[in-house]
C-alpha cells in the first residue's frame, strides 16, 4: 500500500510542473519575451495549473481537492488557448506545439481521472489512506 504527504509525488503536479517550466523556456528564448501581454498570460496561467493542484492536495478533503483540480484543469485549457496564439505567431515551431499541446491534453485527461477517482472514493479525509499508484511517480 502506497501513500503520499506531498503533492510533489502526484503526477499530475509533476506533468503541470514539466508544461510550466517549458513555457518559462519557451518565454526566455523566443519571440514571446517580447509580447508582454502573452508571456505574462501564459506563465500565470501555466503556473497556475500546478498551485492549484498543490493548494487543493492541502486542503482538508476530497471535496475541496476536487474543487481546486477542477481550476487547475480550467487553467490548463487557458494554457492550450494560449499555446495556439503562441503558434499562430510562429514563436515556436509546429513540432514543439504539437509536443505542448500533447502535453497539455494528457494532463487534462489525467486531471479527469483524478477528479473521477476522489469523487468515487470512499475516503474523503485529510490525506490519503488506500493505493492510489497510479497518481503517484515511485522514486
């Protein structure tokens, strides 16, 4: 039986974190540090992914979980609305779109299943208390 006391071990957190500091690349290395108004839309919201997720790991149940997850998936479509801007500009090549906005996708369905997987379980305490493998990266 696995459990986890740190929202660092959740996948989803690790997937958010990977996106956010791919935009940071992308906003020091590109045009976009240049587009003031873009680059500051999309490194909030690409962070904003990854806060909620923690912030709702440390609320006090499920419920609240589920709400900040939700957020953090609302967040997340920002990010792929952003990204579409930031191709349309041509700072980044059609490749690293469609490697981003992959990315982004797959964090989606996998915030999904999270959602899914805390409004079905029969705990709804402070921290987790049966496996959950499948949201957790094994060190």
């Amino acid at each position: 039986m696995s459990s986890i006391s740190d929202f660092k071990d959740l996948r989803v957190w690790q997937l958010a974190n990977e996106i956010c500091n791919t935009i940071l690349a992308i906003s020091k290395n590109t045009g976009l540090k240049n587009d003031f108004e873009l680059k500051s839309q999309i490194d909030r919201a690409s962070g904003s992914v990854a806060d909620n997720i923690a912030e709702g790991f440390d609320r006090d149940g499920n419920k609240e979980f589920v709400h900040f997850l939700t957020i953090a998936k609302g967040s997340n479509a920002e990010v792929r609305s952003q990204l579409e801007r930031i191709k349309q500009r041509e700072y980044i090549s059609l490749e690293e779109f469609y490697e981003l906005d992959n990315k982004t996708i797959s964090l989606s369905k996998q915030l999904t299943s999270f959602i899914n997987y805390l409004k079905s379980s029969a705990i709804k305490g402070t921290k987790f208390k049966e496996p959950i493998e499948e949201y957790i990266t094994k060190n």
